[in-house]
C-alpha cells in the first residue's frame, strides 16, 4: 500500500489525488519494480520522506546525502552486485560535490546511465550543462507528487523497453519496435527493410548514434561534414534535419532550442 504523500496538499483536491494514485499505482509499479534507484539529496527530511515514496515502487532504493556519498554508493554498488543502479535521482545544490559534477562522474563511468534531476527554478543556469551531458529529464523543487510519478513512469518505461545489446550485436541500436540503426553497415532497418538514406543522412545518423541520448551541436555536425570532405551549411543543416526525422521514428530526433540536436530511444516496446 502507497504510503502518505509527504508533500502539502490542498485539502480540498486530496480526495481527487487519492483517487489518481489508486488507478496510477499499478501502471507505475510495473515500469518500477525491478528496479534499482539511487536517490541523492543532502536535506535529511527531504531525502527520507521521498525515499519512503521510492521504496513502494522499486524493489531496491539507496539515498546518498552528496555527490562524494553518491559516488562512492555508486561504485560499492557494481563491485557488490556487477551491474549499475537502473536509475539516479539527484538534486543539483549539495555540499561537497554538487549534482552537475556528480552527473559528469557518473557519465565518465557510465554514459547512458539514466539520471533525473532535481531543480529549482532558481538553478537554471545549470541546466545547459547538463543537458549538454545528456541528462533528459527534470524533477521541479519543491517536488510535487504528481510531476514525479509522471517522470518515474516516462523514465522507467524507457529503461525498460531499451534493449540491452549483447556484446555480438553492440553495433545495433534499437530506435524502437520496428526500427533499428546497424552501425557497422551504416543501414537505418525498419521492419527487416534497408530504408533509403542518402549519404549526407548516413554521415548524420553515423554522429547523431555515437552521442546517442546526448546533445550533438550543430557546430559539431559541421565539424563532423567536414573531416569528411562534405561541404555542408547551417542552412543546409536544418533542412537535411527535417527530411532525417520524417524517416526516423516519432520523438525519436529532436531539437533542443538553442544547443542542438539528440537522437533517443521512442517509447516503445523492445525488438
């Protein structure tokens, strides 16, 4: 049974949020409960109220009181168990090490690991870095209850369905049910079918893979056309963006407004 939400309420909609629970907490705890959380946030009441709510999802929930404590969890953690924390939830301010350098550790030892941010309105001026380090969701602080289910079921349900590619295969990313990008034989698959690509959108799809879940500038695209002898211009650029994404699967090339370019997995079931 979901225990009390720990964060105030109005009374008047308690009932309402009650009732969503109810019909949310099945659909969440499937995404949830095989997996293992790192949660990191240096107020003590805070970080034990919101790992009560984490412990009836997961089936397993660590909390780390900074990013040294963090690290150090992170790293005990594989030693014991040969594998990383499915997930890290981590506030941004925190002594010591704070949640920017922490998500660069982390990223140096794992790059795809999944990561949530906590962040105050107050702190946007770290969230270029960290999106630039390839962090794709954020929790606002003060949490509220509901923004958190709704990130731990998308997040979730992305940690899931993406495929883990045996070391045989490590040259096939899965962009969804249907679709996948062979590395080795620059081929984009849909359905078993080779799609018809030109070769500026195989140049694309050779960088776009290799920061895959990243931010990928348009400075760097240019860069890219140009160790390989291709003249290519912004404007160029955005238009062989548009025709790329018209053959890739929804959501699955998006632009973020003023950095750049990130291809991700599409909210799908697994190939």
């Amino acid at each position: 049974m979901i225990r009390a939400v720990p964060y105030r309420i109005n009374r008047n909609s308690l009932n309402g949020i009650k009732n969503q629970r109810m019909l949310q907490t099945q659909t969440i705890y499937e995404e949830t409960k095989r997996l293992s959380v790192l949660f990191v946030e240096d107020d003590d009441p805070i970080r034990q109220r919101t790992a009560e709510i984490l412990e009836d999802y997961f089936y397993r929930v660590d909390t780390g009181i900074d990013g040294i404590d963090a690290l150090e969890k992170f790293n005990h953690y594989f030693v014991s168990k040969q594998k990383y924390y499915d997930l890290v939830i981590s506030d941004i301010q925190m002594p010591r090490m704070n949640g920017v350098e922490l998500t660069a550790e982390l990223y140096a030892i794992r790059p795809d690991q999944p990561i949530i941010i906590l962040s105050a309105h107050t702190e946007a001026e770290y969230l270029i870095t960290l999106l630039n380090y390839g962090v794709a969701q954020f929790i606002t602080k003060p949490i509220q209850y509901q923004e958190m289910l709704d990130t731990l079921h998308k997040v979730c349900k992305k940690i899931n369905t993406a495929i883990t590619v045996i070391p045989e295969n490590r040259h096939i990313i899965a962009l969804d049910e249907d679709t996948c990008w062979d590395n080795e034989k620059k081929k984009l698959i849909c359905r078993g079918s080779d799609a018809s690509l030109t070769k500026y959108e195989i140049h694309l799809m050779t960088l776009l893979t290799s920061k895959f879940e990243q931010v990928c500038s348009s400075d760097d695209i240019l860069h890219h056309f140009y160790l390989n002898n291709i003249d290519v211009s912004s404007d160029n650029l955005r238009g062989m963006m548009m025709r790329l994404r018209k053959k890739l699967p929804e959501n699955t090339l998006s632009s973020i407004y003023g950095l750049g370019y990130r291809l991700s997995y599409s909210h799908a079931k697994p190939l």
